[in-house]
C-alpha cells in the first residue's frame, strides 16, 4: 500500500475520516481518551517531527507500545520493508497550498529491518506529578481554580475552573487529569484563544451537549496527560459514552478534523507553543 494517494476532494478526506471513527464508536472505543502516556506523543521516524491536529488520536488509539510511525516510501527508503498482511493507519495532512489529504502510516512494529540506531529512545517521564504541575502553573493567563465543589467544570462568567476537594480524587495523577480538561475549558476564553465554539457551546441549556468545544476539551485533555506521562482517567470514568458522540460524527464529517486543529492550537498555547505562521 502507498503512503499518498490520489487527489481526493475536501469531502471525500472528511468522509473518509468520519467513516473511521464512526467504525471506532460503534465498537465503543472513544480514540481520543486512549492516552499515550506510555507509547509516546505519535512521530514520524524520518523526520523526528510529531504528529499533530486529528493524527495525534488517530494514531496514539492504535495502542503501540512505542508510537513511531512512517510511510511505506520512508521505509523504502532506508531499506526496511513492511512486513507480510500489515495494513496501513490513516493519517492526514495539508500540501503546501493548504490542500486536505489522506496517507497511510506503518509502526516500526510493522516493519522489518528499520536500522536500530534510528528509533528515538522510548518515551518516559521520570516525576510525572511535577511535570503536570509545571504544565499547569505555567500556562499563560491562568484562570482562576476554585477547589471544594463537588464536581470539575469551567465557569465562563467568572473564568474559574471549579474541582472537588484533592479528598475527592483516587491519586494526583487523577486530580491533573480532571483539572487539565478544566483548564482545556478555558483556552476558548476571549482572553485566550477567544474560540466561538466556546462561546456557544455556553449557551446550552445543558453541561455536555457532544458541542465541537466538548469536544476540543476532550482531545486536549487527554494530550495533556500524555505529555505530563499519566493516565486520563477523568474521561474514562466520567464521560465515556461512545453513542452520544454518534449522532455529531453521522451528521458532521468536518467535525472531527475541525475540533482537532483546535485542540491542537489549544494544547500549544497551554503549552507555550508559539503558533504556526
């Protein structure tokens, strides 16, 4: 199988992608609340460069213990090969003229006779509650964090994430996981990123509504922990309902690929990535 296909529309990628994850939610697997705390943040092998946007949970679902990645041209050309019945991952990308494509990817536990030497290092973070707590405190314009309610949620009115007493939670790593979707809550803030999707998502009669921003937090949050090298088990425990997601992904093929980008710009300011330019 190629790594580049043919020169699909917009549509067609959107469709395609939708499609996938529609298959991944009917077999109750949420792709963007599987951590990758253990595998890594998903990169390629040539470049070194990680993956980003959608790819990111696309790729950490598939659950290799080291998330290293290439095409079948990129393998080709350092004389490995894929190995027997292997079938490539979606993966999508923009063109230099910002046109929307689609490629297939291969772990290097697809593949044989990748040199040694040219694997990175398997991902490990040696005090995962300090690096969480760095992620936290360093995030610019912070927002207010109220601890004592019973339940994590992000008040738009008065810019506070609100958590449970640190009682409440099973362990830190459990704490972190639920403050950074709070914190994820509030990158669409005016002050922040001044995302619309938050705007509206406000205006909803109820707290979880399957909105682009639900989703948008979701999708960082669960980075965060990858980065921070912990488990995200406030989705897993409290938001897991693959049917509610259903009804957006059959009803909007753009959805998925829309809330990535954001995720991702969201992750980076969080992060103190300077934007893309």
């Amino acid at each position: 199988m190629n790594g580049i296909h043919h020169s699909p529309t917009p549509q067609e990628v959107y469709n395609i992608v939708s499609n996938h994850l529609i298959a991944q939610l009917e077999k109750k697997v949420i792709p963007w609340h599987v951590s990758f705390a253990k595998g890594g943040l998903p990169q390629n092998l040539i470049s070194g460069k990680p993956y980003s946007g959608l790819n990111v949970w696309l790729l950490a679902a598939l659950n290799y213990a080291h998330n290293v990645f290439l095409t079948q041209q990129q393998a080709q050309s350092m004389g490995a090969t894929i190995k027997n019945g292997e079938k490539g991952h979606l993966a999508i990308y923009y063109t230099p003229e910002k046109e929307l494509r689609y490629s297939h990817v291969f772990n290097i536990a697809q593949c044989e006779n990748i040199p040694p030497d040219s694997i990175p290092p398997q991902f490990e973070v040696s005090d995962p509650i300090k690096k969480c707590k760095r992620i936290a405190e360093e995030m610019p314009k912070h927002p207010a964090i109220d601890v004592g309610g019973a339940h994590v949620f992000y008040s738009y009115q008065d810019d506070t994430v609100h958590m449970p007493d640190p009682e409440f939670f099973h362990d830190r790593a459990s704490f972190f996981s639920s403050l950074f979707y709070g914190l994820m809550c509030s990158t669409g803030h005016e002050i922040r990123l001044n995302r619309k999707e938050l705007l509206q998502a406000k205006r909803l009669a109820t707290p979880r509504m399957y909105s682009t921003d639900d989703l948008i937090a979701e999708m960082g949050a669960t980075y965060l922990c990858g980065i921070g090298g912990i488990e995200q088990t406030h989705l897993r425990y409290d938001y897991f309902d693959a049917e509610g997601w259903l009804y957006r992904f059959r009803t909007h093929n753009q959805f998925a690929i829309v809330a990535g980008k954001a995720a991702q710009a969201a992750v980076n300011y969080i992060l103190n990535i300077p934007p893309e330019t």
